[in-house]
C-alpha cells in the first residue's frame, strides 16, 4: 500500500511499502481517512530520534487518525463494517504488569505507532485491536477523531491533576498540548485557565475559546498575573507544557501553598527542577507519559459539546502532499496549531 514513509533523518518518501497486515479474531481493518502532523513526526523528521527513540529503518510516520472499519476479525463484538472510528495509537501486552495494574500506558512493550521500530498509520489502511478503536459520535467529524489523541494527552494531564469545580489553573505553554490541556482543564470543573507563552498569535486563538486569560511571558510574568487575580495566593493546579527549561525552573511560582503541579511537556535533556520552592508550598508533583482510559471520554466530551477542537484544526494537506506538509511543519506559522492531512476518498 502506499505510505509517507520517514526512511532516515530528513529523508521522507511517499511510496509503496508492504507491510504485515494479518487480521486476527479481534482486529478491524480500518481505511485512513485523516490523520494529524504530531510535533513528534515532526521531530523523528528533523533529528531521526525522539530520546532513546532512535529511527533506524525505513517507518511510516503518524500516529493521530480516524477511518473507517471495513473488515472485522471472526470475534469482533462492538464494531461494525462502516463504523467511523478513531484510533488510540499504543497496543500494549494485555498480559504485562503494567496492563495489569491499568497502568498499560507504561507497558515497556507497548507498540506505539511511528515510534521505532513500529510503523506509524500516514498510509492507506491499518490492522488495529478492536479494544483500542473507539466508535466517532455521529456529531463528531473525522477531523475531530484525529484530534482525540493530542486531546487525549490533556485529558490525562486534568485527570493526574485531580481537579475539582472551581479550580484555577495554569497553563505554561499555548502549543498543541498546552491548548488542550487547557480546554480539557475548563471541562474538568476549572472555573478559569491562565495559559502563557511568547507567541501572541497563539494567545489570541485560545483566549477566545472560553474563560481563558493569556500571558504573554516575554511581556509579563505569569506568577505576577496569578498573584493579583488571586490575592497573593496563587493558582490550585500549573500544568508544564511547554518543556522549557526556564518555565519549568519557575513552575511552583504561580502555584498556590498546596496546590498540584502536573509536567506534562518534555523537555530535550535534563531540566532544573526547584526542589525548596516544591517543599515550602508541599506541592503535589505528577508527571504523565502519554495517557490511558481516556479516548472514550474525549469523544464524549467533544460529542457533547464540552469541548471544541475545530478551532484548533488550522492547517489541511492532501495525502499527495504529505512531504510538501511536514516540510511546511518544520518551520510552522506561529498562527497554525494542528495540521491534518487527508487521505483520498
Ligand atoms: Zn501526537
């Protein structure tokens, strides 16, 4: 079939690739309909490796899709033949430890799409488990289904933090990630999120998606914003999205006596962590690696209109132009927030 295929470091190419794709009692076979440009295809693009990740051989690149179903495994129970679907892209072994104790996104053996070795899903159709393809709501569009796995991330990031109604929250960073942590904290009971970055454009896109102050940090500091709106007492729960080593030096100066920080970004190396400003607020620290158990409530929120993802859908490519594409992501527009590339019909 064929497939945008990353066959080693700034090298991609849109060809015929065969590929593995046995369909077992429990799979679906699913056609490609959209799939989204994550910072990390980008990244493997650009450096050929992702922290141990390292590509090594010819991998179709992507992980952020929806299609639909058009063949089903002999035991397959809840999908049907023309079901729109999403995909979540990290299958671990059912029988590990850490699938067992529900913590399967921690599974050192989860095959995760387009991180080496394991192909990613930029290609005509996928073999998927049918445990981890999750039926589209009527309402929702495959361009929404492709964003349930970035949102995914930010659902994890609001469930570590433990939220509850009313909180005030932080948002170190306005990419991808940060927006819908944000949009994932407003619909977990935050009655405000205060979302910083140095890219006004980007501020200015989520402020107008609810009750949502931006902080331009090259202008302002974000703990003096936090401080004024709340007395000196600073914000329940910050959420480190942004992997900038100086946001997360300064990531408990915001943050209330108390209060929960969740580090969410990842940053390139190493990075300062201020253990005393930690311990004289007794901050409860959380860190996330992907997400679980959470697709199926990402597209109930987005089903029911909580959520919005669309305005975060900016930028659209046709499959043909898949190289043109992530060339354009190297050095995306400041304005743009999610590419998607579209498969043809
Ligand atoms: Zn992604």
């Amino acid at each position: 079939m064929k497939a945008l295929v990353l066959e080693k470091v700034s090298l991609l190419s849109l060809r015929q690739i065969e590929l593995d794709e046995r369909l077992g009692p429990r799979d679906v076979r699913i056609k490609i309909h959209t799939v989204g440009i994550c910072g990390s295809d980008v990244e493997y693009y650009r450096h050929g490796r992702i922290g141990p990740f390292v590509v090594e051989q010819p991998m179709v690149v992507g992980h952020e899709a929806s299609g639909t179903v058009i063949e089903l495994g002999s035991q397959v129970k809840h999908l049907a033949v023309g079901d729109r679907v999403c995909m979540e892209p990290g299958v671990p072994d059912p029988h590990s430890m850490a699938a067992r104790l529900g913590m399967y996104n921690l599974d050192p053996s989860v095959r995760f799409w387009a991180t080496p070795p394991i192909h990613g899903c930029l290609r005509e159709t996928v073999v998927h488990p049918e445990e981890f393809t999750f039926k589209l709501p009527n309402n929702v569009s495959f361009a929404e289904g492709a964003m349930i796995e970035p949102l995914a991330i930010g659902m994890h990031a609001a469930t570590k933090a433990a939220l509850a109604p009313g909180d005030l929250a932080v948002v170190l960073g306005a990419g991808t990630i940060g927006a819908v942590t944000t949009l994932a904290a407003l619909a977990g009971g935050c009655s405000r999120v205060i979302v910083t970055d140095v890219k006004q454009s980007k501020l200015d896109l989520l402020a107008k998606l609810g009750p949502i102050t931006p902080v331009n940090v090259g202008k302002e500091r974000v703990a003096d914003v936090v401080a004024d709106m709340t007395g000196g007492w600073g914000a329940d729960v910050v959420f480190e999205c942004s992997g900038s080593p100086a946001a997360i030096a300064a990531v408990f100066e915001p943050l209330r006596p108390g209060g929960r920080v969740v580090l969410v970004g990842m940053p390139g190396g190493p990075s300062p962590l201020d253990i005393v400003a930690a311990q004289v607020k007794e901050a409860c620290i959380s860190t996330i690696f992907r997400y679980a158990h959470v697709f199926d409530r990402a597209l109930a929120l987005i089903g029911s209109g909580k959520i919005d993802v669309k305005p975060l859908i900016t930028d659209k490519f046709a499959f043909e132009d898949s190289i043109r594409a992530f060339e354009w992501a190297l050095d995306m527009p400041d304005s743009s927030v999610k590419a998607e590339i579209e498969m043809p019909v």
